[in-house]
C-alpha cells in the first residue's frame, strides 16, 4: 500500500495528510499480520496447492493400521492438513477418510481386510495436493491381520513442526527461509 502513488501523495496533503499516511501504512501491517498468521493470499481469491507429501508407509496388524506421512517440503504454511483415505480397490473408487488434521501420524482402526491407502495434503482455502500411496506409484494392499496391534513409532510431527516437536499446526508461520510463493 505504502508504494501506491496516491497513498505517497497523501503525505503531502496540508495538515491532515501524514496522519492519514501513517493509518494505511498502519493497515498495510495489520493485512500482513493476517495473511501471514492466517494463510490468507490478500493477492488472490485462492491459494496454490501445497507440494505433495514425500511419502506415506504404513503399518498394519490387530485390525489397526498406522500411517506415517512424511513432509519435509520446506514450502509449506501453518494451517497444513493431511487427509488419509483407504479403500478396498486401488483406484480408489470406494474410499473411506480416516481423520489427519495436521498431525503427519494417524492410528485407525481398519478390520482385517486387505487396503490401499493414500494421503494428500491442503489449506483451508486451496486445492489439495496430488495424493501420494503407500507403495509408491503402484499402489500395495495390506491385511491388518493377526491379534498384536502395530508398535508405536517415533512421530512424524505436524503443521510446521518438525518431528519430535510438539506443534499442532506449528510453530512458525511457515517453514524453510522465506515464505512460500503464493499461487
């Protein structure tokens, strides 16, 4: 707002003209703020998508699945959520969504039938990421058989947090050295 002609030339307006100034560089901050809190593209109507997710392994037995999602994307927002979903097919016309948030760490339950599962990720105000399988580009089923649930492992983290670390949707309004470019 500050480098907009006409606000310049408010600076120069008899009396009350700094004082006007001074409350849109003031407003200019405040959008800021809220952009860079909220993920809010202040440019545009939506923001890009985030980069996909790195990889997804998944653990099955005892009826219970737990899927790691790893995201060491440097390009990514606070308010990041990861969406799990599983189905019988791996085309994944029928599919079931298991709960993420921005926890990169989900333990469902699952019965014992074979499943394939993918993960993507998204903002609330942006299209998702292209989904990434637990397999790779070949999707691989896996039966939760047996009667031990699978071990816990080391976290994965979530939003911007890294793992290990407690954050939520993170930390840091977004992660690597600079924001990330917006769509």
């Amino acid at each position: 707002m500050s480098t907009d002609p006409n606000v310049q030339a408010l600076r120069n307006v008899p009396l009350w003209g700094h004082y006007i100034f001074n409350a849109f560089r003031a407003m200019q901050k405040q959008l800021g703020n809220v952009s860079s809190q909220g993920n809010i593209n202040l440019a545009g109507a939506q923001n890009s998508a985030p980069p996909s997710p790195n990889a997804v392994t998944v653990t099955a037995s005892g009826g219970v699945a737990h899927i790691q999602i790893t995201d060491n994307n440097q390009n990514l927002y606070r308010g990041i959520t990861y969406h799990t979903q599983y189905s019988t097919d791996p085309s994944f016309s029928t599919h079931c969504n298991g709960p993420s948030g921005p926890s990169r760490d989900i333990r469902i339950p699952v019965g014992t039938q074979p499943l394939y599962y993918r993960v993507f990720s998204d903002y609330p105000t942006s299209p998702a990421s292209a989904p990434v399988y637990h397999g790779g580009a070949t999707p691989v089923a896996l039966a939760a058989t047996g009667t031990e649930q699978p071990p816990i492992p080391s976290g994965q983290g979530s939003g911007t947090g890294t793992p290990g670390q407690i954050s939520g949707y993170g930390p840091l309004p977004w992660r690597g050295n600079s924001p990330p470019k917006r769509g």
